[in-house]
C-alpha cells in the first residue's frame, strides 16, 4: 500500500521552481479527538447502555491538483482503505498547487478518530493553478448502528478551519482567487417512527474585498472550536440510525495582476530553502488511484 505525506512548504517550494510565486489560495480542514459517549436516559430500567453498527462504507480520501500555464497538468488520487486501522492518506500536486488528505481510520460507527484536507493554488505572471481535497471515515455509504432502548449517543470532535486569498481578484484577466474549507458531523435515526437528525456543519469561503479606490484585495477567515451532534432513543426498544462526518477542501488562483507585491525577500528564502524537502517526492505523480 503506498502512502504519501504532503510536506507542509510542498506548494510554495514547487512554484518557486517554475518561477515566482505572486499570489496564492489555500485552505485546510480537520476534525481530530473524535469522541463517542453513550448515556443511560433511564438508569433504573435494568438496560446497559450499547451500540453496535454495520459499516456500509470505509475511510476515503480524494485529491486532485490543477495547473494552467505553458501546458495544462491535472493530477489525481483516491484511496479507500482496506481495513479500518491505521492512517489513510493521499497527496498530489502539479508545480502551481497541491492536495493533501488523510483520516485516522476507527473500526468504529464514525469510521474514524482524526480527519485532514489542506490545499494550495500557486499563480505567476501567466500560471495559475487549482486543487480539491476530501477524507471521510465511511464511503460510498453512511454506517449504520442500533443503539439500546433509553440510551443517547453523542458524537464530538475538535475542528479547525482556514481559508486565505492574497490578490483576491484580477480585473484585467476577470479571474476571481478563491479558496474553501467544508467540514461537517452528522447523525440521523428513527425512534418509534419519529426521524430525527442532528447536524453541525461549516462552510467557509475566501475570496476578495473591494477597496475604497476600487482596487481588489485577498481575504482570510479562520475558525476553531467543536462540533457535538447526537442522537437520544428514549423508547423501551432498540433504535437504528446513521452517522456521517467529513472534511474538505477546494481552492483556485488566478493569474497574477502585475499589481498584488511579490512576497518578502524572507518569505522567499524560507520557500527556496524548502526545495530539498520536495526531491524525494519528485516532481510530478499522475493519476494515482492505486494502493
């Protein structure tokens, strides 16, 4: 099974090898600590609180990286685990962006303990690039798990999410940057008949502000805290339900407007230093979808 780590300075290092890097989008997800608690509604009626659950799908990551300039390069790989043990990960990148996802897997209902997707999107005076991410715990198909009568299930994790643009827009070219961080826990059942669902879910978008002179600027938006969904059968029978959580990525840049400055001569040093870091990953890696 072949796995990849995405070196964290991979984007920058790579653009900086094909030429200067003028302005970027990036974005990342993650949900980590997943924790699962089970409470007794009814600690008298005799009935120890239990779940067991189905797994209808596995742990899953996506990736695909694009890049436009003198050829256009469009790299790829998804990866479903074998067994839910260990960690899952995937990266890809061209040499104006890169992807990178990865789950902690669990043979739990979740499918998981930790979920990551991060992204870059390099542009230069006439390259730009894209990229998408994704990890789940359970694809193509939610888990599924019964839960004993008066008992309440509660799933919560740890998030943290970033999105940042520089240029933000390009009048001249009409190529808007953008960059987006998605993550979202959820769990659904039926108690007697009666659906019920719980949901927690961010979707957290990067692109440009305007101004007062009209010109066009990047943006930066972060957010960290905890997502807690649950699901409370307090009915004298067994329950079933289903329970979903993701996290991921997806960002473009557009070509430099000859106006946004270049990154300082420290940022640049620390980007050139970075490009040992990438000589064992090599280049390129096309279409991987293989483990």
């Amino acid at each position: 099974m072949k796995r990849f780590v995405m070196h964290t300075l991979a984007a920058a290092c790579l653009a900086a090898a094909v030429g200067p890097v003028f302005a970027n989008a990036s974005s990342s997800a993650t949900f980590g600590n997943l924790v699962i608690t089970l409470t007794d509604l009814n600690p008298n009626d005799g009935i120890a609180p239990s779940m067991s659950f189905t797994a209808y799908g596995h742990a899953y990551v996506l990736g695909e990286t694009l890049a436009w300039g003198d050829l256009k390069d469009d790299t790829l790989y998804a990866y479903t685990a074998k067994q839910q043990q260990g960690v899952l990960s995937g990266e890809t990148h061209t040499d104006w962006s890169s992807a990178t996802s990865s789950v902690t897997t669990a043979n739990t209902v979740a499918g998981f303990t930790a979920l990551s997707a991060q992204g870059t999107a390099n542009s230069g005076l006439d390259a730009n690039g894209a990229y998408r991410s994704y990890a789940t715990g359970a694809d193509p198909f939610e888990n599924g798990f019964v839960l004993s009568a008066n008992t309440k299930v509660t799933f919560s994790t740890n998030v943290s999410m970033q999105t940042q643009t520089t240029m933000g827009y390009n009048l001249d070219a009409d190529q808007m940057e953008y960059a987006n961080a998605h993550a979202l826990l959820y769990v659904a059942g039926s108690v007697n008949g009666v659906d019920r669902s719980d949901t927690q879910e961010r979707d957290m978008w990067s692109t440009f502000d305007v101004r007062d002179d009209g010109s066009t600027m990047g943006m930066h938006d972060s957010w960290s805290g905890q997502f807690s969904v649950s699901f409370a059968n307090d009915s004298a029978m067994d329950a079933s339900g289903t329970m979903k959580g993701f996290v991921s990525t997806e960002g473009y840049s557009a070509v430099w407007d000859g106006v946004t400055p270049v990154p300082e001569p420290e940022t640049y040093a620390m980007l050139l230093g970075g490009l040992g870091l990438i000589g064992a990953i090599g280049r390129r890696r096309k279409a991987r979808a293989e483990r």
